[in-house]
C-alpha cells in the first residue's frame, strides 16, 4: 500500500521537480542576464571616467595655450613698441647725417 501510494505521488513528483528544474534554469539565465547588464554598466562607468580625464587633460591644455597666446601677444606688442622706437632713431639719425652732409 505504501508503494501505490508513493507512485501515485511520483508523477506530481515529478512534474514539481520538473518545475523546479525550469525554475532554477530561469533563475540561472536571468543571473546570467543581471551579469551581463553589470558589465555593461561597469563598461559604461568605465568610459565614463576616462572621457571626464579625458575633459580634464584638454581643459589643462586649453589653459596652458590661453596661457602662451597672450605672453605672444604681450611679447608682439613689446617688440612692436621696440620697432617704434628703433624706428624713430633711425629717422632721427638720417636727419642728422643730413643735417651734417648739408653744412
């Protein structure tokens, strides 16, 4: 009687471990999934980091450049007042070599 009673339990058995077989295969392929969807995110943030130091590097650059064009600028304006005044020298001693010549 035992026996009759645990084979009609069997196929109830078996369609819950089959159940749970499926469960558990769910359960794996959406491990698999939330895995895959981390690595990505990972990836993602990893990309992230690397452009915003990527930002950084360009800002410092940007900075350094501003930085040498106005000294350029500075520097062409010196060397404009400089040619001014050399010039204003050379006029300055032409008209007195004439000034000498014409006596």
């Amino acid at each position: 009687m035992a026996d009759s009673a645990l084979r009609g339990l069997e196929p109830e058995n078996m369609t819950g471990e089959v159940t749970l077989r499926e469960a558990i295969t769910r359960l794996g392929k959406a491990m698999d999934a939330l895995e895959d969807a981390v690595g990505a995110h990972m990836e993602r943030d990893q990309d992230y980091v690397e452009a915003e130091a990527e930002v950084q590097r360009m800002n410092a650059d940007r900075a350094r450049l501003a930085q040498e064009l106005d000294n350029s600028e500075a520097r062409t304006e010196r060397l404009q007042e400089v040619n001014r005044e050399v010039s204003r020298r050379l006029v300055t001693a032409m008209e007195t070599i004439r000034a000498v010549l014409d006596r």
